[in-house]
C-alpha cells in the first residue's frame, strides 16, 4: 500500500488535495497539526480493492498515526480520533497473520472478511472526517451553518441544501438564498401558459392531489377569457364512484360540455370532434403512482399526442414526490402545478422537487375555491413565504444547528446530486 502525505493551511485544504490526488474514495488514515497547518495521510481505495487479491502478512503502523499531537482546539481534537481511527485499522492488519489456508475457499473467505474489516473503518473514518469538516465549517463560517440548518428546516433535502451553499460567497446570507433558488425554479412564460396557448392537457397525478378541482379551475380561467363554448373537458376516470358526475357538476355551472372516454380509441374519437375548442382539458383517475394503471394511462396519452401537467401535494414527504415524479414523468409531461399549498406547513420541500427535477411551474393552487383559488406563479411570493417562519421557536421537527456535523456525515459523500448542476 502506497500511504501519500498533504500538508496545507486547513483541514478543507487538505482534504481537498486529497480528493484531487486520490479520489472521492481515498482513505484519511490520519490527520494532524504541524508547523505548516495540517498534514494528512491518505491511503487511495484503489490500494484497499488491491488487498482482496493478496495476502496479507504484515503491516506496521505509522509513527505519526499510533501517536497523534494533540491540541485544545476542536480541529486537533477531531485529528486525534482519526489518527486512533486509522491506527485502528492498521493495527487490525498487523495483528492479523493470515495463515496458509487448507483449501482455496477458506483462503476467499479470509480475504473477503480482512476486506469487509478495512471498509467498515474505512466507512468510519470517512464519516468521522465529514463530521470534522461540517463542524470546522461552522466555527468559521457561522452563517453559512446557519442557512444549512434553517434549509434543513424549510423542508429542503441535504442534497440541494449542501450543493447550494457550496456556491454560497462569503457573507451571502437569506438575500443570497432566494436569488440563488429563484435562479434554479422554472416558471412557465406567457407563451407557455396552456390556457394562453390552448391545445389539449390531461391533468395526472396520484390519488387526492386535487386534478378534478385544479381541471374546473383551469377551465373557468379560460371560460372568462374565451367564451364557454371554446372550452371543453374530458374525463377518463371510470372507476371512482360520482368521479364524472362531479365533472359535470363543474361543467354545468361553467356552460362548458363535459364528456367521458373508456380507452385510447374512444379518447381519439372524442379529441376528433372537439378540434374547435381553444382548449380542452382531460380529469384522469387517481391511482397511486405504483399502480400499473398509471404506465397504462402515460401510453394511452401518448399514443394521440395529449400532453401532461403532474400535480405535486405540497403536504407530501420528499420521497413520496420524487416517487410520483419518477412514475408520472416522461417526454408528455410539460410542467407541473403544486397544489394544496394552503395545508403546507412548509414549501422546502415541493419547491426541492421541483428544482431538482428541472420541472416548469405553471400554476400553483392553494384552496378548494374555483377559480379563486388557483394562481399564477409569483416567485417573490413563495421565495418569501418560506423563509418567512425563519428563525422562530422550533418545532419538534426542525433540526438543531448543533446536530448538523452528525447529520450531514452520516450522509456520506456518496449521495450524488440529482439533475445536474445549478446556476447560481
């Protein structure tokens, strides 16, 4: 194993120079103070793969890790459990003597278990270090731990939160923030709106996320702006009892037709007669989003080229909507409206959602009200909205500043961004 020596001002510097020479992989074995700042010794996981193909005999431990400098203050404190955290594993190593084994398979299972050992400290230090750098971070950079936690709190996921600060400058603080989260959500133009543009949108979505109501809102907007009887709706949920009569309900008090279709050809026969309206806007049934219906429903659409809006419950948990998003989404879906904004104690999270899945926002709908109820986009608004609570008593849901280090280790670097980049 070929063990490499960084030595730069902080600790940030150096495990930076290590992640440059040896990858996200590589294995801190100790850390340490010096005259220069502080020297690390790492180790690339590249070594530690090396291993499951060879014996080991024997291997000493470093002066410099069996016995750490040691310091008052918290960097050289953290150092000091690394370094016994790397003596750790090497010292397992030197004391295991692996012998001549038997027979091959006892040879494979001693390999696999010395290699299961190493990764399980390797794990532990790696986590250890990410404790250090989140707690060094908020030392120096107060602020900046501040925005994580009141993030956290909001309903934003660690992912986004963490990859958003670490473009945050000095000194950004909350102004910083909304800029930065303004940048990343999509808002749909004039000429994107569907009830400017018109054309055919079916409205999709799991079961409770309010399409029946958001479909009679979009039709009343467009009723006002156009006439009854350039609108029309459509419904394809045939298995909720008084699904198509509450439809009709809508449709009666706005003097707009309302019509019912079975499958994919009776969709095509019923979109043929109704080429004159400006818009025509399709309810659809509420199923979970697991529910093989949904892929059916996602072709059928498809197959006469009707496009889709995804309705998001703002009141859902972050892994519910990404969930939702992974089975509704596809080239159809053009955008989505989050509803029920009215119920949501926080927006963090929809709002996360939406920006990591690069989704266009086209309406949001906060109320049972038809049309009232449904407005346009307003950035301003909602950027302001949630971080208006910022910095009150904390709920029994938020998360203290003071376990953040414990928290954002024991995520681990291995968690990758989804969607890409941001601009900022």
């Amino acid at each position: 194993m070929n063990a490499r020596k960084f030595i730069a001002a902080s600790s940030r510097d150096a495990l930076k120079l290590v992640r440059v020479e040896l990858g996200a992989d590589a294995v801190i074995l100790s850390n340490r103070k010096v005259p220069e700042g502080v020297e690390i010794v790492a180790l690339a996981g590249s070594d530690l793969a090396h291993l499951s193909e060879t014996r080991v005999c024997e291997t000493r431990i470093p002066d410099n890790a069996a016995k750490p400098q040691r310091s008052g203050t918290l960097s050289a404190q953290g150092a000091n459990q690394a370094a016994t955290l790397g003596a750790k594993v090497l010292d397992a190593n030197s004391r295991r003597e692996v012998p001549v084994p038997r027979a091959g398979r006892d040879a494979v299972a001693e390999q696999q278990s010395l290699l299961s050992e190493i990764k399980t400290m390797r794990n532990m230090m790696q986590e250890q270090m990410a404790r250090l750098s989140w707690s060094d971070m908020q030392q120096r950079d107060p602020e900046r731990g501040g925005l994580l936690r009141d993030m956290l709190n909001v309903g934003f996921s660690p992912m986004l939160s963490r990859q958003l600060l670490e473009k945050a400058p000095a000194k950004g603080g909350l102004d910083w923030l909304r800029r930065a989260l303004g940048h990343n959500l999509r808002v749909a133009t004039f000429q994107e709106d569907v009830v400017a543009r018109g054309g055919v949108y079916a409205l999709v979505g799991p079961t409770g996320v309010g399409k029946t109501t958001t479909t009679a809102k979009l039709a009343a907007r467009a009723v006002v702006r156009y006439g009854a009887d350039k609108v029309a709706l459509v419904t394809t949920d045939s298995y909720r009892i008084g699904a198509h009569e509450q439809l009709k309900i809508y449709g009666k008090i706005l003097g707009v037709s309302v019509h019912a279709v079975r499958d994919t050809e009776d969709l095509r026969l019923t979109l043929s007669g109704l080429k004159h309206k400006h818009l025509v806007i399709i309810d659809t049934m509420g199923v979970g989003q697991r529910d093989s219906r949904v892929a059916e429903q996602a072709q059928m659409f498809d197959a006469v080229g009707v496009q889709r809006l995804l309705l998001l419950n703002a009141t859902s948990s972050g892994g519910t909507l990404d969930d939702v998003v992974k089975m509704y989404g596809g080239s159809g879906v053009i955008g989505c409206i989050p509803t029920k904004l009215d119920e949501a104690v926080t927006l963090g999270t929809v709002l996360d959602v939406v920006v990591r899945h690069k989704l266009t926002m086209h309406y949001i709908a906060s109320g049972q009200r038809v049309p009232e109820d449904l407005h346009e986009v307003n950035l301003e608004y909602l950027l302001h909205r949630l971080f208006k609570d910022v910095g009150k008593a904390s709920a029994a849901f938020d998360m203290p500043e003071a376990e953040l280090p414990n928290f954002m280790a024991a995520l681990g670097g291995a968690q990758k961004m989804l969607g890409g980049q941001y601009a900022l």
